[in-house]
C-alpha cells in the first residue's frame, strides 16, 4: 500500500510537470497533406486540419477586422490551378463583443481543397501548398502561422523523373537558429546576443531568461470554470419568485394540507410529501433533456441560435409576448387536454399517482412559470457554448426551490399558518416581471441588430429604453398606473414602496451611461449592454486609452533606458479577441490604466502585423514532417521572437522586463480578472523601484 501511494504521487507529480510544460508551446491543430487523382489530367491538393477541443481555426470568409482569415495558396511546378480553393467542414458563426461583428469559424476539424491540372501532362509536377491561419481558444489566440507542404506528382504512365526546385532553399544556418533560440539558448550563435548590443536582426536576446526572473510575486491561477453554479443559484431564485405568484402561491397550503391532515397516517403523510418534492425537481430536470438530445444530434445548435438574426427577433417577440401576459392581458396555458390526462393520472395512487401529481402542478402552473423558464432559456442560449448542462443547473435550482418548500412545509406544516395569505400583492409580482421581461426582451433584439450590422440600437439607445422601462416599473410600485387585474385601490405597501425606491436607483444609475467617457461604464451591465464603439459619442482615436505604445522592442529598450522605467510587452495581435477584452475591460480600470500610462513602457508588438520583413530578414524554418514555417513579415518575427524567448506563444501575454533586459516576474497570459492583473504589474514595477 505504501509503495502504491508512493506510485501515485509520483505519477501526479509527472502529470504536473508535463502539463505545465505543454501549457507552454501550444499546438493545437494538426495538419494532413494529400494530393488526390481525379482522372482527365485533374488532381485536388487537401490539406485536413485537425483541431484539439476547445479551438478553432478562422474561416477566410471571414468580416473585416474581426480576426485573422485562413489563407490556402498552391502553387508548384508544371501546374496550373482551376478555380478557387475551397472550405469544408461546419462553419460556425458567432457575434464578438470585443470586435462588434460576427467571427466565422471551424472547430475540430477543416479542410481545404484546391483543384489544379498539370500544363504538361506528359511530365511530373511538384505541388507547394502554403497555408496562413490562426487559432483560438475562449482564452487566448495564438500567433498567426504560416506552414508550407510539398508533394511529388507523377501521372500515370510517366516516369518519376526529379523536378527542378524553385523554392527558396532553407539555409543550414536559420535552422541552427531556431533550435538554439528554442532549444538550448545558452550556447547559441550569433543569434543570441545582450540586451547591451541589440541587433534588429537578431530574435534571441541572452538576458531574457524566463526560468530566473528577478522576483517570484505577481503570480497566479487563472483556472477558468464554466458558471453553472451561477445558473443553479438564478434557476434556485427564479423558482421562488415562482411560488409567488397566484398559479402557484395559493396551491401550496392546499397541497401540503393534502399530505400532512388528509392521510391517516401522518408519518406517511409527510414521506409522501418530501416524494412530491422529489419528483418536482425531477420533473424540471428532466424537462432539460430534449436539450441535450439536440446537442448530440448537432453540437453547435445552440451557438447558431444565439448568434442568428431572425431568431434573436423571434426570442425579442416571444419576450415582449411574455410581458404581455404578465401585465395580465392574456393568460399562457398548455392544452387543458394534457392537464386533464395528469390529473387522472393520479387516481393510479402509490408513487405513480404522487408523480402526477406533480406533474399535473407543473403543467397547470405553466402560465405563471412558462416565462420564466423562457428567460432561463434565453440567457442559457446566449450566454455559453454548453446550454444543454446550464439549462440542466438552471432548471435544476428552480426544481429545487419548490422540492424545499413544499418539503419543509410538510415536515412543519405548523409554519402554514406564517404564510401571507392570498391577495393583490401576487398579481403585483407577476407585473413587476413583467416589467422584467420588457426589459431582457431588448437585449435579443439589440444582438439581432449587432449580428446584422445595422447598428441602429446605439449603446445610449438601448440605456434610455432601459430607462424609460425602469420609470415604468416605478411609477407602477406607487400605485400611479394599474394593470386588469389589480385592485381598483391597490395598497401600497412597505415592500412595494421600498421596490420603487430601488427602482430610482437604478435608473440614476442608468442615467450616468448616457454621459460620454473614455472608461466603460454601468459595468454591472457588462455583456447585456451594445459595446462602447456602438454608440453616438464615439470617436475613434489614435492608441489605446489615450495611450501610444512602442510596437517595436528594440525602440521600447531604447525608450526604457531613456525614461529609466520597466517595459511591459504586450504580445498581442488585431484578430485577438481577449486581447481586445483586456483592454477595454481590464486596462480601463482607475487603478491600471495610471500604471500602464506612468510607471512603464508599453511595447504592443502584434503577431499578426501582415506587413513584409526585408528581403534579407525573410527565411523559412524546417519543422519537419513536410511542414516548413516562414518568416517573411513583422507578424511572423515578433511571433517567433515571442517563442524562441518566452517559450509561449499566445495571445495576450504579457512580460516586464528591465532596461537591460531581464525578466522582472512570471509573465501572464490570457483573459484575467483585474486583481491577478494588478498584482502582476505592481509587484514588477514596485520591484524596479526598489531595486534601479
């Protein structure tokens, strides 16, 4: 048993190193070249990427700013192209936040196909197949890569014959390069020079050792977890609101009285009652499983719905048709039919009669309930690639408000008495979520206006409707506009007065987003609000946050010794959507943006810049398995310098680094929360202080 727990230990500890040593070098997607026949003198060149879970790769249709496309170009000797090339696999589309339109993308798996013919049928031919992509995860992006492939074409018939090389030979020495840059940086060549003799040339930079930084504080986790909790916790609220409403509200003493004085015997009584529970929460769970069914049948349904315009107008329809009802103007309700078959149902007695019995609860208080369930649906929907599992959660904690109820009310039944009784109040509760649903009805009709583009529904456009909604709600609590079914002179009481007093607050606080302001604002709103660029007051302006980074490393050296001040390297790049995230939602903060704007030298150097190296900077390095990396613009170079020096290469990751420069502390990468953020960037420039 001691060896055992011996074996253990040290199998976990293997585990941990080999996954903090992958979480390095990420390569997630695998490529398969192949050229196929298709007779008549025509071939297909197919390049089949296979993506690991949780990324994608960019399709080339994709919108302007909004990413990096994927480029497939063939070319070769003796061969002459027909036609375009071709995607294939599930694309999926999705509106980005960060860039205000729809990315379009492939998970899994893609392929690309390029239809070609040989000119000289009679002779070989050599295909050269160059593709240029990028891939991301919800965290981070990645640099964008450019492989070339190579295959031999021999006709039928035609002898293998060798075919001339028009490449661009790979010289002995770039290879040399790269390995010693990635692999054994101690003893490489004229590549690795001091930070003191900085060649622009040059990639590896001797300083910069990233396994000794100066200082080990700033560091941290940033384990990312799906939020199903949160949804249990709404579903869980959502279902009390529930029982106050007069479908249900008024059923619960009569049911709890039918378990607890209607039985002979009482312990059976209120084991049949906690039963009931039971299968209520059953009922609600297993009202998530269609979802799931879905899903497995075709995964990405649930994002193609989010992101489609005519159905977030049709979710902005059946919202507002809520509302509707629960203004009181109409009632929703499921067929009698299916109420009716339930309720007879329960003559069956035992377990079976106690299962329709909740059953039949569920169903005839759908009109009270049916809404909010929609709205639970609706924010799944949209708020997350896994709906089938939130919606799980979600009814789940709704199940279980009412299971906890109507259980502890068996189990006490004395507390009956404590109860509120019946009256207006119920059907004041069902208005105010009215009230609610006018409000989240705007946010899909808002998506269908950022997906297509229209932009009609600017960030202060949809605040003031908000407003005009919340004044509303207001002018309801005390009692200056009533619905059909309130009482001709409702009583206004403490609770409802105590309401619209929360109700002002939230519309002064609304009020102050309609104020133009370089930092985001209404933050509690942050995913529900249009982005800040969607609006009337915006102006585009040069840098970030008034700020101008360096986007070249050797000027921001040159700047930092000047300024004797610590340089904080933003990998960053234009089709990176977290990195666009962190700079809106996390450099904006009052105690960031006054670090980034005094106490350093921001150096932004973007993987992706398609701009070319000159000619003497350009080369190709060897990856073997018939994949060859170019290096041929600036892109491609602050990419391969991001690798070769901090042995990652995603997007955003941040490094500070001294005047001559060494690694202060970790570097960080990916989305974060502004606190590790924070911590990372003091510790750094309160060391330098300290220590220039």
């Amino acid at each position: 048993m001691r060896s055992n727990a011996i074996l253990k230990i040290l199998t976990f500890t293997f585990l941990l190193l080999f996954v903090g040593i992958s979480a390095q070098i990420k390569n997630p997607v695998k490529f398969k070249f192949t050229v196929n026949e298709l007779g008549n003198n025509q071939y297909e060149a197919v390049l089949n990427a296979t993506l690991e879970s949780g990324w994608h790769i960019y399709s080339r249709d994709i919108p302007e700013d909004t990413g990096i496309p994927t480029e497939y170009v063939v070319s070769g000797k003796n061969i002459e192209l027909i036609g375009k090339f071709q995607e294939v696999g599930k694309k999926h589309e999705e509106f980005s936040e960060a860039f205000g339109g729809t990315i379009i993308y492939y998970s899994n798996a893609a392929g690309f196909k390029q239809k070609f013919k040989l000119k000289d049928p009679t002779k070989a031919g050599e295909v050269v197949a160059e593709i240029t992509y990028q891939t991301c995860d919800d965290r981070v992006c990645l640099a964008p890569n450019t492989l070339e492939f190579n295959k031999k074409i021999t006709p039928t018939g035609v002898t293998e014959e060798a075919v001339a090389d028009d490449k661009t030979k790979i010289t002995i020495d770039s290879v040399k390069a790269v390995e010693t840059l990635v692999q054994n940086p101690a003893k490489g060549d004229s590549a690795v020079v001091e930070a003191s003799k900085l060649d622009p040339k040059q990639l590896k930079i001797a300083s910069i050792d990233i396994a000794k930084p100066l200082t080990d504080c700033g560091t941290g986790s940033s384990k990312i977890t799906e939020n199903y909790w949160t949804y249990l916790l709404l579903g869980f609220v959502g279902g009390l609101i529930a029982l106050l409403t007069p479908c249900v509200f008024p059923m619960i003493p009569l049911t709890v009285s039918f378990f607890t004085k209607g039985n002979k015997n009482p312990a059976k009584g209120k084991r049949d009652a906690l039963v009931y529970g039971f299968f209520i929460l059953l009922i609600f769970v297993l009202l998530s499983l269609p979802f799931h069914l879905i899903d497995g049948i075709a995964g990405n349904i649930f994002n193609e719905i989010s992101t489609n315009v005519w159905l977030n107008i049709v979710f902005f329809i059946i919202f507002i048709f809520f509302a509707g009802s629960f203004f009181g103007y109409y009632d929703i309700t499921l067929p009698s039919s299916i109420a009716n078959k339930s309720s007879k149902a329960e003559e069956a007695g035992g377990i079976i009669g106690i299962f329709f019995m909740a059953l039949t609860l569920v169903i005839v208080s759908f009109s009270c309930t049916g809404p909010i369930l929609g709205s639970l649906l609706g924010s799944a929907i949209t708020g997350s690639a896994n709906v089938p599992m939130l919606l799980t959660f979600a009814l789940a904690g709704f199940g279980l408000a009412w299971a906890i109820v109507f259980g502890l009310l068996a189990l006490f039944p004395q507390a009956l008495q404590s109860l509120p009784k019946s009256g207006g109040w119920m059907n004041t509760v069902k208005v105010v979520l009215g009230f609610v649903e006018l409000a989240l009805a705007l946010k899909f009709l808002s998506k269908a206006d950022l997906v297509s583009k229209t932009f009609l529904i600017k960030r202060e456009l949809f605040i003031a409707i908000w407003i005009v909604v919340a004044i509303g709600l207001v002018i309801y609590l005390f009692g200056l506009i009533r619905f059909p079914h309130d009482d001709k002179k409702p009583k206004i009481s403490v609770a409802r007065k105590f309401i619209g007093v929360l109700g002002i607050g939230f519309v002064i606080y609304l009020i102050q987003g309609l104020i133009p302001a370089e930092r985001p604002k209404l933050s509690l709103l942050s995913g529900i609000l249009p982005p800040l660029n969607v609006s009337y007051f915006h102006d585009e302006k040069d840098g970030i946050l008034g700020m101008h980074p360096e986007h070249d490393f050797f000027k921001a050296i040159e700047l930092a010794k000047k300024e004797n001040k610590p340089i904080l390297l933003d990998f960053t790049g234009y089709g990176c959507e977290n990195c666009r995230k962190m700079e809106e939602f996390v450099w904006s903060e009052p105690d960031i943006l006054p670090i980034l704007q005094n106490d350093v030298v921001l150096a932004s150097l973007y993987v992706d810049d398609k701009e070319e190296l000159p000619e003497d900077q350009k080369t190709k390095i060897d990856l073997g398995d018939g994949q060859v990396k170019k290096v041929k613009t600036i892109g491609d170079r602050w990419s391969l310098f991001q690798t070769a020096n901090f042995n990652n290469n995603s997007q955003p990751h941040y490094v500070l680094l001294t005047p001559d420069g060494k690694v202060i502390n970790t570097p960080v990468s990916g989305y974060m929360e502004k606190e590790k953020f924070k911590k990372f960037l003091e510790c750094g420039v309160n060391y330098f202080k300290n220590n220039k």
